[in-house]
C-alpha cells in the first residue's frame, strides 16, 4: 500500500501531466486561476508542485482552469 508522500507525489504528477499534456506553463496557470476567482502566485504554485502538498480543493481548481473534465488514474 502506498504511503502519504507517495499519494502526494502522484497527486504533483498527475496536475503536472495535464499541464503539459495542454501545454499549459505555470504563467499561464495562474492567469486562468486568477480567471475563476482564485488568487494564486506563480512561486506558489510551484512549490506546491514539487512538493506534492495542495488540498484537493486547488487540484480542483487547477483541472477546471485549465478545462480538464475527466482524468484516467492508475491503480
């Protein structure tokens, strides 16, 4: 069974590759955040990336942002 920092760390990797899959750059990340109401920075968000830690409240807001509605998880 996986432990939290693994958990974590495939929430990171799952955002991550949605970014990249809609060639979307931090930047431009905050910009659609900022779009819908959500106040982030660049520097924050990148932290959050790298460390695996956010709330599932901002993976959220950072799927409808950048227009995915549906999501295939590994199990």
């Amino acid at each position: 069974m996986a432990d939290k920092n693994e958990w974590e760390e495939k929430a990171a990797n799952l955002l991550k590759a949605q970014l990249k899959l809609k060639g979307i750059t931090y930047s431009q990340l905050v910009e659609r955040l900022e779009a819908i109401g959500v106040d982030e920075k660049e520097a924050n968000i990148r932290n959050k990336l790298s460390r695996g830690k956010f709330t599932a409240a901002f993976m959220l807001q950072c799927l409808s942002a950048i227009g995915t509605s549906s999501l295939a998880l590994e199990s």
